[in-house]
C-alpha cells in the first residue's frame, strides 16, 4: 500500500495541493497589494482625487493585474473552455471585494473621519484583508474551478487502490 492510498496519504496530498495553492495565490495577491498600494499612494498624493476614489481607481488596477497573476500563474491548470464566463465571474466576485475593501476605507475616512496618509493606507490594508479571505474563496470555488477530467481520474485511481479493488489490481500485476 502506497501513502497516497492511505485515508491519511489522500488527507496529505489534499492539504499539499492547498497549501500550494494558497501559496500561488499568495503571490500573486502580495503583489497585487504592492500595485494597489502604489497607484493608490500615486493618486492620493499625485492628484486631487479624494481618498475613495484614488482607493477604487488603485483597486481596478490591481484586479486586471491580479486576474493574469491568477490566470496564468495560480491557476493555470484549470478549466479554460469557459473565458468569458470565467471573466464574468471575476468580475463580479472583484466588484464585491472592491466593495468590501473600499466600504471599510469609506466608513473609516468618512465616518469616523480618520483621513490622515497613515490612517487610509492601514484601513485599505484592513479593506484589502477582508476583501480578499472573500475573494480567495469565490475565486478558487466559483471562477477557477478544476478540471473535472482532472477529478475523475484522480477518483478512478483511488478506486484502484482501495482494498476492495484487489483482485483487480492483483490481476493486473
């Protein structure tokens, strides 16, 4: 018996492929951060622009560079037969996290009137945290979801090597 075959092995590998997986979308995320941070920093202190707006304007940025990130490095192995559907669904699930992210920032600057360079960088830092426990799940359950070949063979393989499947495996060696 192999240590894949293994309620334990099938639990490992699981929490190896998300861990991966959360370290890919870390990444990418992490970086995203640094283009949200920098163009909103640009905004804020480069224009007249007032918070929020810089805020939206620095998160739009960030998602297009986050959807290539997540495309093409995190998720580069799953389901690409459905573009447009996918490209809807991240947008959608951004829009939100746009929403979360820059609600926080909002009911901070304007709400409580926490407006100094310091305390708007650390409530879109809040924002963007809360926005993206959100969009890790919707993106990962919702817009790129694996390849159902992918599932099925892994089903069909651990048939094969469960006990029940012995003779047949047996057979076959």
């Amino acid at each position: 018996m192999t240590g894949t075959s293994s309620p334990t092995g099938t639990l490992r590998l699981r929490f190896t492929a998300l861990a991966r997986e959360v370290a890919k979308f870390g990444v990418v995320g992490a970086l995203g951060v640094l283009v949200n941070f920098a163009v909103f920093n640009l905004m804020r202190h480069g224009t007249d622009l007032q918070v929020v707006r810089a805020s939206v304007i620095a998160t739009v940025v960030a998602i297009v560079f986050n959807y290539v990130g997540f495309r093409y490095f995190t998720y580069r192995d799953r389901d690409k037969s459905g573009r447009a559907k996918e490209l809807t669904l991240f947008l959608l699930f951004s829009i939100v996290g746009l929403v979360i992210e820059n609600g926080v920032l909002y009911a901070a600057t304007y709400g409580f009137g926490w407006d100094s360079s310091l305390q708007s960088n650390v409530f879109k830092f809040l924002g963007m945290g809360l926005a993206t426990l959100f969009r890790f799940w919707s993106y990962r359950t919702w817009v790129f979801r694996a390849l159902p070949a992918r599932e099925a063979v892994a089903s069909a393989e651990s048939f094969l090597d469960e006990p029940s499947g012995a003779p047949a495996v047996q057979r076959a060696k």
